[in-house]
C-alpha cells in the first residue's frame, strides 16, 4: 500500500494492463493498480518487485484503489471494450470528484468514447480515449499512444505519456494530442486497418515466393532479414523474418508451417472497411484484406473446393513454369513497397475524410510521427509519409505526392509482372491486385463509369451529367432504343 498519494491509477490488469502499469513505473511515477480479479493485482505487484522495485501498489477494492491517487486523479483503464467500459467507469466514478480524469486504453469505437465523454460530464469527471499501439512489448518498453478527447485531461497525463511511449531518435515520443471526442479512438482503428492491410500484402509477398518461386523457408528467412535492411524495414518485416527462422520442437521442419491458415480478428479491420463505405472513401486494399481473412475462416469448405476441383484437373499451382529466382525477388520487393503505399494513402484519405466530417483538424503529417515507433505499422516508410505531409499538409493523395509519385512509376513494371504471375500460377493476391487497381484507377482521368451513370438513369431514372453543357440531364433510353428497332 502505498505511504503518499501515487501519482496515477490503473485498472485493468490483463497482459497489456500490467505491461503498461511496469512502464509507468518504471518511468518514475508511482502506480496504483486494481483488477476485479484481485490474483491479478498480486501476480502485478510481485512483477514489479522482481523487475527493481518498481513504485507500483496493488489494491482490492474500488474504493482504496481510487483513494490512493494524488488529486486530480487520474486512471487508466485497459479492460475489454464494449459493456466492461462501462461498468469499470460506474464503479470508479463512485469514488471519483470533480476534475478527476479516466482515460480508456482499449480498443474501443470512437462513438462510445464520444458518449462516455458527455456521460461523465455531467458529473464533473474527465475524459479520454487513447489508442494504444505495440501489443504487450510496446506497453512494456514504449508504445505509440493515441490519445483524443478532453484536452485538458491530456494536459494532466502529458508528463507521463511523453515519457513512457517509444522514443524515435531525431522525431521523439510516438504520442501527442490527436484531437477533440472521439478521435484518438478513430485514429487507432484506422492504424488497425492498415496493419490488416500489411499483414496481407507481406502473407501475398510470401505465398508467390514460395508457391511460384519455390523459396525454402532458410531462403525466405534470408530474403526478408534483407529487405529489413532496406526500403521495407519496419517492424512487420523484422518480425516475419524472425517467423521463418524458427523450427518445430513438435517435430520437424519450420513452425510456420505447421500453423493453420485461419486468421483471427477482434473488430477494428471491419470497423475501418465499414467507416469508409460511410464516408465513400475507397480503401480496396484493407477492404480485401478483411475479405482474406473472411475466407481464411472458410477452411472445411476451401478444402472440399480444393478437392472438387483437383478432380477436375485444376491444381494448386496452374502453371509449373521455371522463373529466375532473383528476378522475382527484386519483383516482389517492388510491388510489396507499391502495394503498401496504396494502402497508407488509402488509410490517411480516411482519417482525413473523418476529421473534416467532425471538425477535429488532424494533423497527417504528426500522426506518421507517432507511428515510427512501439507501434505495430512501425517502418522507415512513415517517415518519407511525414515529408510528404510536411511539403503539402493538404496533399490529396499520397499517391501524387512527387517522390511518391516517382517511386510507383519506377516500380509499377515490377509490380504489374508480379500480379500476372500470380494469376497466370493460379495465386491469389487480392491486396496487391487491389492496390494496383485502386493505382490505375485513379491515374486515369477518364473512367467508364459514364457507362455505369447511364445504365442507372436508363433503369432508375438517376439522372446524369455531361462533359460538355452544365446541368442534370435525363434520357429516355428505353423509349429511344425500342424507336430504333422499329
């Protein structure tokens, strides 16, 4: 128990909680901790004695918990989001007085940060929603923080978190303010969209080295340790090197692969792909990452289609066809780091597109910042995204920003060899496909969709405009055409 009021609280001891808890401590600020399961607090404490003694004092109830903290108190919660947000925030807010702050760590939809925000209000309290981005490692050593909301509840914690996020040498802690309600939620998720849609550009990267270009996992192992050393470093990249190196101790060859091909997923990839249907903002790429793991889950059912269609004489692999293996490579490196600009673009346009919506005016540029480092999307990549922000904070797309636009030019011949490989071997590479249609898509100044608009106003009565007079126009298609036929 701690002898003088701790400095912060926070309740919430999963993983995450108790990593963050040692961080805070270790920082230099004393902690209060409380969890309803109070095994939890102890198991906490003992931590943080073995790990130096850290200023950390565990509690078992409400009541003491919020007692100990130095006034305006302020606590963080890290519980599951939705229905235990809630009930966390009624049983501290019977303690709590006016000008104390909580904030909520978790995962949460930005709509409830905004609601919870007025809710407490009303009592005096303050209120935060603050993303946190780096899995159990960043809340442990430094992680990227995204907080939104109140800013003066920021301004009460901003000594803290400057000190316990990551720190980037030359660019400093990956947190800042983000902006008013619910933004810093909203930040987060879009984070979690493009962290989709990575993961599924590096899993297509591999699937055509392997499938098509026979790489041996010690192959792979070698290829990625070396595209980390490049263009592509990022935390992604490190991490998926490091998963080809590593055998089975169940048995033989590589863990990879002996793991299943279904992916889990908690929310916040579907969140992003449907808050940019809302806002008509087209993300293809991490929209077809969420669609890959849709179908990963269909595994009984890809397994008899497999069967079906083996027997009609249609393989894995369609084409057996010898490719120059460091041809390929360098291919593959290219349309991996075009395919990823895409969807970076694609996930800023979203966050821009929301942030004028709400009036939250946030910064592009600041948040590549805040992801350069403790994050999962972490890569030198966001720092050429800061400079490009920093040269045009009012940049449509990333895609025409002009070192951006120079580097798809160089690598969109590799690209495009890359995707008509895989569909020719029968691969599927929807993020990569995807990336490059939402590329030429919007490189073209006209598209066909004037045939589209016309098929809406001859069905629908819709309506279309025209190139060359002003106005709403409307044809009777069907009458017209059925005069021609007579």
């Amino acid at each position: 128990m701690a002898v003088q009021p701790t400095r912060i609280g926070l309740a919430g001891l999963a993983v995450m909680g108790q990593n963050l808890a040692l961080n805070i401590a270790e920082k230099g600020f004393p902690i209060s901790v409380y969890n309803r399961t109070t095994s939890k607090v102890d198991e906490t404490v003992e931590r943080a004695k073995k790990e130096g003694n850290l200023p950390l004092y565990g509690f078992h109830d409400p009541e003491s918990f919020v007692k100990s903290i130095q006034k305006p108190r302020v606590i963080i919660m890290l519980v599951k989001a939705g229905a235990p947000v809630d009930q966390t925030i009624k049983t501290l807010s019977a303690y709590l007085e006016k000008g104390d702050c909580i904030v909520d760590g978790g995962n949460e939809w930005y709509e409830n940060t905004e609601r919870r925000e007025k809710a407490v209000a009303e009592n005096g309290f303050l209120y935060l929603g603050m993303g946190v981005s780096g899995g159990e490692e960043g809340a442990r050593n430094g992680p990227s923080m995204m907080p939104g909301g109140s800013l003066e509840a920021y301004k009460n914690i901003e000594d803290i978190v400057l000190k316990v996020a990551a720190q980037v040498r030359d660019s400093g802690p990956c947190v800042t303010y983000i902006g008013k309600g619910g933004s810093g939620n909203f930040v987060k998720m879009v984070h979690n969209g493009i962290e989709y849609g990575d993961m599924q550009l590096i899993a297509e990267a591999y699937d055509v080295l392997k499938s098509v270009g026979k790489l041996s996992n010690e192959e792979l192992h070698s290829v990625f340790t070396d595209w980390n050393k490049g263009e592509l470093e990022s935390f992604l990249i490190e991490i998926t090197a490091d998963i080809f190196g590593i055998k089975d101790d169940k048995g033989d060859g590589h863990l990879v692969d002996k793991v299943l091909d279904k992916t889990g997923m908690k929310g916040t990839g579907k969140w992003t792909v449907q808050q940019a249907a809302e806002l008509s903002v087209p993300a293809p790429t991490i929209e077809s990452s969420l669609d890959a793991r849709f179908l990963s889950g269909l595994k009984d059912e890809r397994v008899q289609a497999a069967k079906v269609f083996k027997a009609g004489g249609f393989g894995d692999i369609l084409t057996d066809q010898t490719v120059d293996k460091k041809q390929l490579i360098d291919d593959v490196r290219k349309a991996l780091y075009a395919s990823k600009i895409c969807s970076y673009a694609q996930g800023m346009n979203l966050i821009r597109a929301k942030s004028m919506e709400k009036g939250w005016g946030l910064k592009l540029g600041e948040l590549a910042r805040i992801w350069k480092g403790g994050c999962i999307i972490r890569a030198i990549f966001l720092d050429r995204i800061k400079q490009a922000y920093d040269r045009n904070a009012e940049l449509a797309n990333l895609l025409v920003d002009p070192e951006f636009a120079k580097e798809i030019i160089e690598r969109q011949s590799a690209w495009r060899r890359v995707v008509c490989l895989a569909i020719n071997s029968g691969i599927s590479t929807p993020g990569m496909s995807a990336s490059l249609a939402y590329f030429d898509s919007y490189r073209r100044e006209r598209l066909p969709a004037n045939l589209v608009q016309a098929q809406r106003d001859y069905f629908g009565a819709h309506t279309y405009e025209r190139t060359d007079v002003e106005g709403s126009f409307h044809t009777e298609w069907f009458k017209i055409a059925r005069q021609s036929k007579i």
